[in-house]
C-alpha cells in the first residue's frame, strides 16, 4: 500500500472510530455484565452454527459461557470487553469482545494477540461500531505487549472474513477437521 493510500486508510479509520465511539462506549467487562455477555456469546456461536453443522452448540452454552467470562476476566492474559449502548442504550450491553495474548515460541514477534470473538447485536452492526470495537480490542492487546493480531472464526463465514480483510488481516493459519 502506498503512503498516500495508507495515510488514507488512518484517516478513515479514525473517523470512523469516531463516529463508532458516539455511540458504542467499548469498556472491560464487570461481574455484573456476566449474564448479557454469556447471551451474546451464545447468540455468536449459534451464528457460527449456521455457517458449519460442525459448530453444534451444546444445550448448555449459556451456563459455559458465563464460565468462560468470568475465568477470563480474572486471567491476566485475557481480555474480555463489553460494547455499553449510548443514548436510550445507555448502560445496556450490546456487544462483546474476548482475546488472549499467546505466546508464539518459534515466531517474531514472540507476543500475539488472538481475537476470539466479537459480536454486536444486529442493530449495531454496519454503523462503524463493528470497526470500533476491533479498534479498542487491537488497542488493549497491543498495549498488553501484543506484536501480531490475529482472529478466529468459521472459515465459512464470508462475512467475518470480509471483515477482517477490509481491515488489512489476512489468512495465516488454517484448521481442518474431521468428526470421528
């Protein structure tokens, strides 16, 4: 990408997060956002679910995700991220983001930040909030000492992977499987 395309692309991401951040407050999650999160991660995978009949969701997801946030909101190496509406929002949960930072023992740079999920209720979506909570999230982890980011979702949701593309990820690794 030239310099003059690069300054552009800043630019626009910058206004964008802007008018992400008027109204989508991205903060770390509390305790008490547990509940409205743990719905959320199960409204994604039940998303993913859709994509891939390998991606079953379990009866019990709500009660596993719940588990998963507030292990994760006590490790250190995790970021768990709620998206609080603004407005008539205000102080409603309206989307979710989670990562870890890996350790990439045979790479440079040797810290990665790994997006596990992000999600936003369907009427946050194509408002630039999507593209604010991605900038927070990439924000933390690189203050968390993260050199590379990366992301995980179905490999057959062309919406995740237009996403992310627009936004300069691109493939690095790929996971195959087989039910046995």
């Amino acid at each position: 990408m030239s310099e003059t395309r690069a300054a552009g692309f800043i630019e626009e991401a910058a206004a964008s997060q802007k008018e992400g951040s008027r109204r989508l407050v991205v903060r770390p999650a509390r305790a008490e956002d547990v509940p409205a999160l743990a719905g959320l991660l199960v409204r994604l995978k039940r998303l993913n679910e859709e994509f891939d009949p390998l991606l079953k969701v379990r009866t019990d997801a709500e009660p596993q995700a719940a588990k998963v946030l507030e292990l994760g909101m006590k490790d250190p190496r995790m970021l768990i991220l709620a998206g609080e509406g603004t407005g008539p929002d205000q102080g409603r949960v309206v989307g979710v983001a989670r990562a870890a930072l890996r350790d990439r023992i045979f790479y440079t740079p040797e810290t990665e930040g790994v997006i596990l999920d992000i999600y936003l209720l369907p009427a946050y979506r194509r408002k630039n909030m999507g593209e604010y909570m991605l900038a927070e999230t990439v924000r933390l982890l690189k203050e968390r000492g993260a050199g590379i980011v990366t992301a995980e979702f179905p490999a057959q949701n062309q919406i995740a992977v237009r996403f992310y593309a627009k936004r300069g990820f691109r493939p690095l690794n790929s996971i195959h499987a087989k039910i046995l």
